[in-house]
C-alpha cells in the first residue's frame, strides 16, 4: 500500500497554536544554557532521542509532495524524511531552508532612537546531522516543475506524477 502527503503550500506557523503552546513559555528560556561555541542550546532536545515504534510501524512507500511554498515545520520534517527507503520527496525545491530555521519566536522589536519596528528571531533550530546546504531548500529526489499546460487546465502536475509511479509499481508487484 502507498501513501501520499502533500506538504505543499505551508507557509509557517498558525499564531493560535503557537500563542497558546508551550513555546511562548518561561521554561524553554530556562532550559538553555550557553556551549562552548559560545551559542544558546536547547540541550534537552539535542539529546533526546526518538525511538521508532515496532507496533503499528507502516512498511509501505511515502510520498511526499513538496514545492516552493513549503517552509518551516513542513521543511524541517521533509529534510528528516528525506533518504529513508520508503519515502520519496515529489516536486519543487522547499522555499525553507534544509539546514534549519530562525522561525520560532521572532518579537517585534521597536528601536529607541528611530522608533524604526524590527523583528529579530530568538532562536535558530538545526536539523541533526544534516549538513549545511548553503541557503538551500529540501531538494526533492523526483523533480516534478509547474508547466503552463497543467496550470491553464487546472491540472496537478505533481499529484500525477504520483499516481503514475503508484500505478507503474503496482504492475510491477
């Protein structure tokens, strides 16, 4: 059996589940502590560990659709994914960054000479073990472009493309 996420057009967070989580906090600025690299780390989430679960475990091929307006947390869980045996990454390049992000908190900031409104992010989260990729987004391993064709006839390209390969392997089982 085959499944299909789209994570396409996921702009970032929506401020009610952010504003009511545990995010806006006094915890999570009491559990940093500054390293020896001299940055601010969230030590318990670096090393903590997520075991896979054997019970209810889906053996069956993922695919994940993904295009330019994909940022934040739906960027941060395609990268995660990317590379599994069973999961393949359908699409454009991810607008938001593979490395990681700065979107957590990000206050506005009002300068006191200019009065000038700024917002700075707080925080900057890092994938593990995934190395920097120079301002680049989650590269998708089956490139699938918009074409006018499909755009004048209201076509989904992508979700096509999908179909396609679900199609050609089921032949082939």
């Amino acid at each position: 059996s085959d499944t299909v996420t789209a994570m396409r057009n996921r702009l970032g967070r929506d401020k009610r589940y952010f504003c009511s989580g545990w995010i806006l906090s006094p915890i999570l600025f009491f559990t940093t502590s500054k390293n020896e690299d001299n940055q601010y780390h969230f030590r318990y989430w670096e090393k903590h560990v997520i075991q896979p679960r054997r019970r209810n475990h889906y053996n069956g091929q993922v695919y994940i659709l993904i295009n330019g307006p994909t940022f934040s947390a739906s960027t941060l869980f395609a990268q995660t994914v990317k590379g599994q045996h069973n999961v393949l990454l359908v699409g454009e390049e991810a607008g938001g960054g593979a490395y990681g992000n700065s979107g957590m908190l990000i206050p506005d900031v009002i300068l006191p000479e200019t009065k000038m409104r700024v917002r700075l992010p707080l925080f900057r989260l890092i994938q593990f073990r995934h190395p920097e990729t120079k301002g680049r987004g989650v590269v998708p391993d089956i490139y699938v472009p918009p074409t006018v064709e499909n755009v004048k006839k209201n076509i989904d390209g992508k979700m096509e493309a999908v179909i396609e390969m679900i199609n050609r392997s089921s032949s082939n089982r």
